[in-house]
C-alpha cells in the first residue's frame, strides 16, 4: 500500500485557523486574563504642542483601586530606538527625536502619553486619569508639511531645523534635467497623498509581566513582530539582557503596518509590571485613544514634473516629495518615504531618466510609519496619475500611453534608474520579472474597455457621469537582501533574512515553528500546505506555530508583504534538511548507499527494489527513538533553516475602475472593480483572492472616503470611527479579478507576495476613474479623497457656479 | 459602585452576575461570563464586532446596558454553533474563505443571523444593507457577501428537504 498524501501545494484549502474564529475561541490580546491582572489607563496630551511644568498626581494616586501612578519622570528606559533611517550613498543626516515611554518635558502632539495610572480594574484606571492635574504650557502648532518647513514656523526640535528631518534623494539630476530640456511635452501637477489611520479591526495592547522571582520580563502584545521587539526593548530601551523578555503575540486581529513598531506602551506596560511587585499590567487602548498612540500612514505632498515626447514616450520623471512624520519619529518611518517610494517611483515603465527628492518634517501630528503599501502606494499614485496627465495632455487614449511605455517582457532582470534599488558597494536589487501588456490586455478586455463611449453615454442618459481609470502597478515584495541592507543602511539596519524549524515527532506529527508572524494571512495554513508537499506528510499531521519568542527561531515578524518569499523560502530549506536526513537515515534502515535512496512523497525507496522503502513517519519514529543510528549521525529528526533571499519580488498587473458621479449630489459610486494581478505562482489562491479583496477595499477606501483631518491647532478632526470613514459593505461592490501568472524566479516556489498589492494599485485606479469621469468639464486633476462635498463643489467650479472646491490645483 | 444583580438566558443557559449599573452588555460577557467570541473594535457603536443576538434581534452590545438585557435570550458566537456542529453561516465564512483575521466575524455572522431570520433569500445588495453596521478591514466583504449568500442558500435547501434522522 502506499502512503500518498493529496499534494495540496497551490489548491484552495480551506484554512486551518477558522474554527476557532468562526466559534469565538480565538485569543486575542484583550481576551486574555492572568490572575492577579491589574489594568493601566493613560493620560494623553490635549495639545498638539505644549511644555509640561508639572504634574500632580497626588489625587489620583488616592482614588478606589488604584495601585500605582507614574510619570515619565520615574521611567528611566532610553527613548525608543528609531531602526531605518533614510540611508543613501551619501550618508543622510536623520535629525532623531523619537517618543519616550511617556512625554518628560513636553509633547509633540494631541494624544502622547504623559502619565499612567494602574488600578485594579479598567474602568478605575480610566476614572483616576481625570484626577492628575498637568499644568501645561500651550505652544503654537504646525500640522502641514508645507507650513513646517516655511520661515517662522513653530519649531519642534532644536535639533531639526526648520522642522526638517531629513533631505534625501535618489537618481541621476542631470540626466533627469537634461530630459527636461529637450522634452516636447512637460506636464506638472501637484499632488496631495493624504493622512490615513490603519485602523485594524482590534486594537493594540500589551500585557506586561514581571516576574522577580526570575528577574525576567514576558510581554503579550498584539505585533506583527515580537522578535524585533524583544531586541529593540532590550538592547535599546529598557537595557535589560535580551534573554530576560519574552514576546509573545496571540492571534493579532488586524494590523496593515501598525503593528509593526516598538511603541511607548509596551516599556510602560513592563516597567509598571515591575515597579508594582510583579502583577501584571495590562493596557488595551481605546478606537479614539489609538488614533494618537499607534501610527497614522501616508501624508505626502508631491510636485512632480514628466517630460515626454509628443507620442507619449516619458523620457524624464521629476518628483519632489515633503514627507509628513508627526511630533516624533516611529519605528522606521523615515524608511518608507525614502527606500520604498523613490527607489520605485519608474514603476513598470521604461523611463530613462528619473530623480526624486523627498523631506523628512515633523509637525505637530500622531507620528506616520509604514500602511499596508508603505510608500509603494504613494509611488503608484504618482506615476499612475503622471501616465494620466501624460496621456491628457496628448489626447491620448491612458490605456495606449502606458502600453508604449511598458518595459518590454525581455529587460528583466532590470535595473531601473531611479537607482531602484540600487546601493553604494555594488550590491544591486534588480525587478525580477514582468509581463505587463498581457496582464492590461486581460484586464481591459474584461472591462470592455473597447466600448466605452457607448457606456459613457449611456451614463449620462441616465444623468451620470461614467469614468473609468487604470493603474498599472508594480509592487516590491519581500524587502531586502541582507547585503543589500547592509550596503545601504536601509532596512532595520540589520539582516532581513527568514527562519524555520520542522521537527518529525515519534509519531510522524509535525510541528514547524516560523519567525514571521499572521496577523489574518493563514500563514498556519499556506506553511502546512508547503511542509505537506515537501514531506509527503498529510496537512492534518502538521502543526504551524509562531508568535512566542520561546519556542521559535528568531525572525523579522511579517510586514511588507516578505512572507512568502522570505519566509517560505526558510520553510523549504529546512524541510530540504529534513529530507536529506531522512534520506540518510533511510539508508542505513534499508542497508543501502544513500545515493540509491529515491523519495517520493512520504517514501524513501531503494533504485530498483520498491519493496525496499521505509515511509518518513516510521525513519521518524527510529531515528527519534535512536536505539540504532550509524555513527556521526545525531537522534531526532529535527532541522532549522534560515534563508536570505536574493533579491525582492515585483507582482504587478492592471486594475480598472468604474465610477459614476451624479452631477447634481457630486457622490461618487464605485460601480465595477476589474483586477488582473501577476502574483506568479500560488500556494493557496483562495488566500491571495482574498488579500487582493482586503487590500483593494483599503485603497478605495483612501480614494473616497478615509481621511485624517487635523484643524490648525493640532486637534484631529477625524477623531474616532463615527468621524473616519471606513469602507462599508454597501458602499463597494463584489470584484472582478483573474490572473496572468509570471513565476518569480528569485524562489523556488515562483511565488511573489500579495498582502499590499491590492491597496498599491486600487487608490490610483479610483483616483484616475473620478478625473475621467469630470474631465469633460475641464477638471484636469482633483485630490482624494473624492467626498461628494469635494466633487459637487468641483462641478460647481468648473461650470461657473458658486461652490467651491477645496481640492488640488486644476 | 454599588452592584446590581442581574439574571438572563445566555445562549441557552440561565446565568446570572452581578454588574454596576454603568456596565455594557458586552462587558458582561466578555468579563462576568467570560464569552470572548464577542469583540470590542471601537468606542462609538461604528463597528459591529460587538454583535450579538438578544431575543432573536441583532443588537451591538456595547450600546445597550447589561441591566437592560435582564430577563432576556442572548445568543453570542459561541452559542450558535460549535466545531463539530456549526451553524451554516459558521460554515459557509469558512468555506468561502469570509474570515482573514477574525475580529469581526463573530459580529459579522451574528448580523446575518439576524438577516436570515426574516430574510432567507437575500439578494446582495439587501446582504451588503444587513452588514453595513458591521466593519471588515480584511476582506473587502467580497467573500463575506457570498459566504452570507452561500449560508442562505444552504438554509432553504435545509428548510425545504425532509429530515433525514431525527
Ligand atoms: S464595539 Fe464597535 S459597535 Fe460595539
Ligand atoms: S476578518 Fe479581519 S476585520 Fe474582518
């Protein structure tokens, strides 16, 4: 009889984790109780800048059920570590100011941290904060990148003159002004990328606990990278050895880049555990409270300048960017405006000349790092809306302008010029692979995009204005080599490679411990799927864990959508090993050379003697018992592999929207959502539907409706989800998507990554749509989001009447 | 604050606690009955991860009071169905993949509970309408919405055959 296992490496299985969801037994940070659990509250600043001359706490200190009261005055940790700095040959000054476990002298923005009361229960956690009595020094504020930078702004840092935190810049400037020169079309457009706020459906929290009996420190906390965390907490905060903290992260409901960073709360949460004997603390924020104390994303203003021939050819691409950071810097939020936006700002193009700068400014505003995108969005919406006014300006049909610029299929691998991802000392990233045309022609051919004028003037049959709009986008996946970091100084500034380990139990059941960690993905189900097809062992016999710094090898935590090329890579280098010790071992059963030992699936056979073969689970259960293994060889069928991968990966593909605009309302419906995305190959496509799902609902919903809106003084306006408008059911409709499939050939499984691309390309698709849709009335561009307010008050503009418009520049 | 004694009909059992008057309903399952299918995703009733079933109607539980649930049926995530016998909407968000995270989907199935008790052949757009209270981050709804549709269908094919064991 054989043993084989249905290979369910790239089938729709259903996955693994959803029973506990669908039944209510998942555990998220808030579900979790330990005993003697006290709760902490927070006092958060009710200015966006102000000094603190000094804090009583006396009154709430006394209140029912408090246990302790602490400013930043009694916590001695550092502040926290700022990882990625914008890097760059030429060394880039990065003026540092990043937030301590709570404000000591004076606070940045409305919402940090200036004392914490930790009581018995939450609610009295939260009655005491209103007994502390701050007296406060209000400053003036400053909110818009433009404002900071301007001459007599308020200042923020002594260290960051005029609010600057870094002039960074990449590609050839004169090659670009050269194009320039010489161009025969030149458009121009300035263009506002605005705030957004994450937003995952559960909040962060942290439970800390001390333990004094060991003098060792275990955190609970809802992160997409407990690793990083023990290490930055460690080494660069709390100066306590590495080994003393345990990070643990349960099922983390949500996260699209917020939780990837070292937060203030997490030294808070440790440090009370500590000073109050050893009972734990947990802290939970509230929706409104996160929307200061957990990162916003986006906020760029962008100028950007094409040169172009009169065919449509771009020969130059200028891009001048002030990136908006908030009061203080995150994790590795210069990272984002810098290595994940310039360096791919050419997009799939063919574009011989490129330079872009950006600023890095601090304003008076909840600090901004990486969302679901993370400065590959903001680069898409750039070229996508460059290609636009490209093809605007020539009375070019947009779908014809990109198929002329498209990097034919035969330039990869390609280096691209805005020294992509090009580093000092040689070390180069290069795109991998790429087919645009047909991915386009696909996604047109579903759209009908042939016919229409026919449905335009339909539309307006019906009083509607019908736009259509495309975004041709790449995405860059699995960032970086390790050398390459190392090169430029990019990336957390350490090593970005990925681990796992697989052991074979005795009874032939596994279990794979990962480094990356799930926030939604199904990661216990792709790696299962993967290990079941390497080891021949039925998915049900495999286990996946991850997320507990005990008990997994150490690794970079899951973000920028690296899993499934860095993560899965370790995935398949460890079972390799498992493989070839088993093999090993088959041999020595068998009384055979090794060489003479096939596997297929499950089964080790001897070239020639099909008889002769043992299945891995009874090599597991000899070799774990090691009664009889040959000399030099070690019990236990147990092996950790750690993969760098070479290079990143690049999916792309060609997403086309359709909106109608009812002229008299100025409401822009989101009708139909065509997608065709080249994620090469796939582990499981049910999966990857439905983070192209998730992440093109996230990009129209920066198109149309969310937006972060500060007044003048530093307060936000779009304080909480009755104020920030989330994407609704009703508001989207179900999505178009197919496929083209282009393996990658950076890893064996020719997978690329998936978890952002959806969002990369949906907010251009939209934004192109709604420009198309008013551009028979003259309106050139228009900045998201495209509320009805905005859209009717541009109507009204264009056709002379009163409203008026608080867009961009027409 | 002074206590008040409580008694209600939690997914079919009689359960009692002792809560002050200010206290949400979803804190009580959540703290007092220990019932942590149901979620808290925001602070303004905006979300719907607080869902639950009280009297065979969709409430969002952190806007009613658990005093006001005294003498009532409330069923949670927990009470509709269990591995091994799931309810069809269980079912059909993981059979069309409905979930990615999770967080929402306890609120997310109790609202379409509700639509499919008055409702068994939804279409879409009513499916969207019943869930529009409900936020998703993760999925889009796409798959939410033919999970819902799926279930529905399911049911009806349920209701109209002949059992087949008693
Ligand atoms: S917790 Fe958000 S609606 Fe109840
Ligand atoms: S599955 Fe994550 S919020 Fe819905």
């Amino acid at each position: 009889m054989t043993t084989m296992t249905t290979d369910v490496l790239g089938a729709p299985v259903r996955r693994v984790e959803d029973p506990r969801f669908i039944t209510g037994h998942g555990r998220y940070l808030d579900d979790i109780k330990l005993p003697a659990m006290t709760h902490m509250a927070i006092l958060r600043s009710p200015y966006a800048h102000a000094k603190i001359r000094s804090i009583d706490t006396s009154a709430a200190k006394a209140a029912p059920g408090v246990v302790a009261v602490f400013t930043g005055a009694d916590i001695a940790y550092n502040p926290l570590p700022m990882a990625w700095p914008a890097g760059g040959a030429s060394g880039i000054q990065n003026n540092v100011n990043t937030p301590r476990a709570l404000a000591t002298d004076d606070v940045k923005w409305t919402g940090e941290g200036v004392a914490a009361v930790v009581a018995e229960t939450a609610a009295q956690a939260q009655d005491a904060l209103e007994l502390i009595d701050v007296d406060w020094e209000p400053l003036p504020a400053v909110t818009d990148a433009e404002k900071a930078i301007a001459d007599g702004a308020p200042q923020l840092h002594e260290n960051a003159p005029n609010n600057r935190v870094f002039d960074w810049q990449v590609g050839d400037k004169e090659a670009t002004d050269a194009a320039f020169a010489n161009a025969a079309v030149t458009v121009h457009q300035r263009l506002v990328n605005h705030r957004l706020i994450p937003n995952p459906m559960e909040v962060r929290g942290d439970i800390g606990w001390y333990n004094p009996g060991t003098d060792e420190y275990t955190i609970w906390m809802s992160s997409q990278t407990p690793h990083i965390q023990r290490l930055l907490l460690a080494a660069f905060v709390m100066g306590v050895p590495e080994q003393k903290i345990r990070c643990i992260s349960p099922d983390v409901g949500g996260a699209f880049g917020s939780k990837i960073f070292c937060y203030a709360d997490m030294a808070l949460v440790l440090h009370a555990s500590k000073a109050i004997g050893g009972r734990p603390v947990k802290w939970v924020e509230e929706r409104r409270e996160s929307y200061g104390s957990t990162i916003h994303g986006r906020d760029h203003i962008t100028y950007v300048d094409v040169a172009a021939t009169k065919d449509g050819m771009v020969k130059g691409l200028r891009v001048k960017t002030l990136a908006n950071l908030g009061g203080r810097l995150s994790t590795i939020g210069p990272g984002i405006p810098t290595t994940l936006y310039g360096r791919i700002l050419s997009g799939p193009y063919k574009i011989p000349a490129v330079h872009c700068e950006v600023t890095g400014v601090y304003t008076n505003t909840t600090f901004v790092d990486a969302y679901r995108g993370a400065g590959r969005p903001e680069a898409t919406y750039v070229v996508e809306r460059a290609m636009d006014l490209v093809a605007d300006e020539l009375g070019i049909d947009p779908a014809e302008v990109r198929r002329r610029n498209f990097l034919p299929p035969d330039s990869f691998p390609y280096d691209n010029p805005s020294g992509l991802l090009t580093a000092v000392n040689g070390s180069k990233l290069y795109i991998d692979s790429g087919n645009y045309e047909p991915a386009m022609d696909k996604a047109l051919a579903m759209a009908g995009y042939a016919d229409i004028a026919a449905k335009k003037a339909e539309a307006k049959s019906r009083g509607k204005l019908l736009g259509v709009g495309l975004s041709t986008y790449i995405e860059v996946c699995g960032v970086a080599p390790s050398k390459w970091i190392g090169a430029v100084g990019e990336g957390w500034g350490a090593a970005m490679w990925e681990s796992s380990n697989i052991k074979v139990h005795l009874t032939g059941k596994v279990v794979v411990t990962m480094g990356t960690q799930p926030q939604g993905q199904g990661h216990e189900t792709t790696y299962a799927q993967i290990i079941s097809h390497e080891l021949g062992i039925p998915m049900e016999d495999i286990v996946v864990q991850h997320s507990d710094t005990q008990g997994t090898p150490f690794g970079y935590g899951s973000y920028g959508s690296r899993t499934s090329n860095v993560g899965t890579g370790a995935a398949l280098k460890a079972a390799a090993k498992i493989r070839e010790k088993a093999r090993r071992y088959a041999a020595h059963m068998l009384e055979a050379n090794v060489e003479d030992i096939e596997v297929e699936g499950a089964e080790y056979r001897v070239k020639g003697s099909p008889d002769k073969k043992k299945t891995i689970q009874e090599i597991a259960f000899a070799l774990d018992l090691a009664f009889d293994t040959p000399e030099g060889m070690e019990p236990y069928l147990d092996e950790t592999a750690y993969h760098d991968t070479p290079n990143c990966t690049f999916p792309f593909g060609t997403h086309v929207a359709f909106v109608e605009i009812d002229q008299e309302t100025g409401n822009v419906e989101l009708v139909r959502y065509v997608a065709v995305d080249d994620v090469g190959k796939k582990i499981n496509p049910m999966i990857v539907d439905g983070q192209l799902h998730g992440g093109i609902a996230q990009g129209i919903g920066q198109a149309l409706w969310e937006e972060a809106v500060y007044g003048d003084d530093g307060q936000l306006l779009s304080g909480s989800l009755l104020d920030y408008a989330l994407p609704r059911a009703e508001w989207l409709p179900s999505f178009e998507l197919d496929e083209t499939v282009t393996p990658s050939p950076v890893n064996p499984l020719g997978v690329k990554g998936v978890g952002e691309a959806g969002c990369i390309a949906s907010t251009a698709a939209v934004a192109n749509a709604v420009i198309d849709a008013l551009s028979p009335l003259g309106i050139r561009h228009l900045d998201m989001p495209f509320t009805a307010q905005k859209v009717w008050g541009a109507i009204q503009a264009a056709s002379g009447g009163s409203g008026s418009a608080k867009g961009g520049e027409a | 604050m002074a206590e008040l004694h409580i008694a209600l009909e939690v997914n079919g059992e009689q359960r009692e606690a002792d809560v002050e008057p200010r206290t949400l309903l979803v804190s009580m399952l959540r703290e007092d009955l220990e019932l942590t299918g149901t979620h808290v995703g925001c602070d303004t009733s905006q979300c719907g991860a607080c869902t639950v079933l009280v009297d065979g109607h969709a409430v969002k539980s952190c806007t009613m009071l658990a005093v006001q649930a005294e003498h009532t049926a409330v069923t949670t995530i927990e009470g509709l169905g269990q591995p091994g016998s799931l309810h069809p909407l269980q079912q059909a968000f993981w059979d069309k993949h409905g979930l990615q995270c999770g967080f929402c989907t306890p609120g997310m199935i109790m609202a379409a509970a509700d639509l499919m008790a008055h409702n068994p052949e939804p279409t879409d757009t009513e499916i969207r309408h019943a869930i529009a209270g409900n936020i998703c981050r993760c999925t889009g709804y796409h798959n939410i919405v033919a999970a819902v549709r799926e279930a529905a269908s399911v049911m009806r094919e349920g209701a109209a055959a002949p059992a087949t064991n008693a």
